[in-house]
C-alpha cells in the first residue's frame, strides 16, 4: 500500500494551462467569425479540436432539421403540416442556432481568460 502511494505522489501533475486574455477588439472579431460560421471562433483561439467537434455538431443538427422540412419563419397557417417530422425538423433548428449561440459565449470565456 505504501508502494502505491509513494508511485502516486512522485507522478507529475498537469499542471492548468495559463492564458492570457485578448485584447476586446480581438475576442469579438473572433467571436463574430463563431457565430457565421460554427465552431470557427474555437479554431482560431487554437482549441481547433473542440472547434472541429462544434462545427461538425451543430452542421449536421441543421442538416437534420433541413431534412426534416424545419422552418424557422414563413408560417403558413393553411397548411400546418407540410411533412409528418415538420415539428422535429424546426426543434432541430431552433437548438442549432441556440447551440451556436452557447458555442461562441463558450469562445468569448476562453480568450477573455475566464475559462482555461
């Protein structure tokens, strides 16, 4: 038991990465980037994996939607539902622009240095 705990202790630790913030200008450029095109605001602070997972989760969430026949406007009251999966197809829009939206305050944390 000894043994396990002295192997433990004399493992290094990771140490928490220090960053430091950008300047205003810089963090809402970045973020105005994140928010037209998804995920692009994670690449360009260098969490490219993460801005890669981003990008690829919210794209197909609207393809889905798409493909379900979601709309985000253009309410036609004669004819409510054009396609059976109508309903799920505008959820998946809506959380995808929502999933975007919760994306890019998720950058706007990690270059003013609140989040590591």
């Amino acid at each position: 038991m000894e043994q396990i705990n002295e192997e433990l202790e004399s493992t290094p630790r990771a140490q928490p990465i220090a960053v430091r913030p950008m300047n205003m200008a810089a963090t809402l450029a970045i973020c105005s980037g994140g928010w037209l095109v998804p995920g692009l605001s994670h690449i360009l602070i260098g969490r490219w994996i993460r801005g890669l997972i981003f990008a690829a989760c919210v794209l197909l969430m609207f393809a889905a939607g798409i493909g379900m026949h979601g709309k985000l406007y253009d309410l036609d009251f004669q004819e409510p539902l054009q396609a059976p999966s109508y309903d799920y197809g505008t959820t998946y829009l809506w959380v995808c622009g929502l999933l975007n939206y919760l994306i890019v305050l998720d950058a706007f944390d990690i270059a003013q240095g609140r989040r590591p």
